[in-house]
C-alpha cells in the first residue's frame, strides 16, 4: 500500500545555501535551509533558518544564526520577484585587541529582489533596503543570489 502525499506538503519545496570559503587564515561558511509553500502559479511564501561562521585567525570570528520570511511573486513565468526578511543575531569576537572585544546585537535585513526563472532555479540579485554599514554583517546593500527550490 502506497501513502499519498496530502495536498498541503504537493505544494511545498525545500531549497538551502552552502556556503564554504577558505583562504590563507580565513574561513567561511553559512548553512540556510527553507521551505516555500506555492499558493498558487503565482505566489509563494515560506520560511528559512541560517547559521554562518566567520573566521580571520588572530583579527576576528563571528557567529551569525536567525530566521527569515520568503515571499515569491512569479508574475511570468521567467521573472521571480522576492521580499526575505531576516533577523540575525549577531557575536562578533575582536581577537585583535587586548582584551578581546566582544560584540552582540540584533540585525535586521529586508531583502528586495529580482531574478530570471529556468525551471526550479532563479538567478538574480537582491538589495537591502535596511542596509547598515555599520552593522559589519553585509559588505554591501546589493547582494547576487542563486535559488534553487526542489
């Protein structure tokens, strides 16, 4: 006996970021899951969850971890507009100085984008709109971005 998918978990699709990067004393990497729910052809919403580590060994490391809310609006087919809205907490270890600094705050992103749709993937780019760069989390308002939904 087969089970059926209800018709709620037919419309929802999973997606993530990888991100690694690695240099001469220096590491990156972030994991950010989601989840989006097709309301319909077209229009989305769903939720996603991240964690990003950030290391300059004997200058800084940062742990960075929250939430967000997804909303996709395909007008056409081949165009995917987004709004995300992330909140991040933020600690951030200045190592540099004595003693080391420690730095914790709240941070709040509202991402708007655009992007062109070839099936399950988006290519595009986004931009913050609360950008702060005294936030020392983006180092900059524009962001490109890859989505990949399943």
């Amino acid at each position: 006996m087969t089970r059926q998918k209800s018709e709620f978990w037919k419309k929802v699709r999973f997606g993530a970021g990888l991100g690694l990067g690695f240099g001469s004393e220096f590491t990156n990497i972030s994991v950010a899951p989601s989840a989006i729910y097709d309301v319909n052809d077209y229009f989305s919403v769903g939720l996603g969850v991240q964690y990003g580590y950030v290391k300059q060994k004997n200058v800084f490391n940062s742990h960075l971890y929250g939430a967000s809310l997804i909303t996709l609006v395909n007008p056409v087919q081949e165009v995917q507009l987004s709004a995300e809205l992330e909140q991040l907490r933020v600690n951030n270890t200045y190592s540099y100085m004595t003693p080391a600094v420690k730095d914790d705050f709240w941070s709040t992103a509202l991402f708007l984008g655009a992007g062109y749709c070839a099936q399950n993937v988006t290519v595009g780019v986004r931009y913050n709109v609360l950008y702060k760069e005294a936030d020392n989390v983006y180092s900059q308002a524009w962001m490109p971005f890859v989505r990949v939904y399943f």
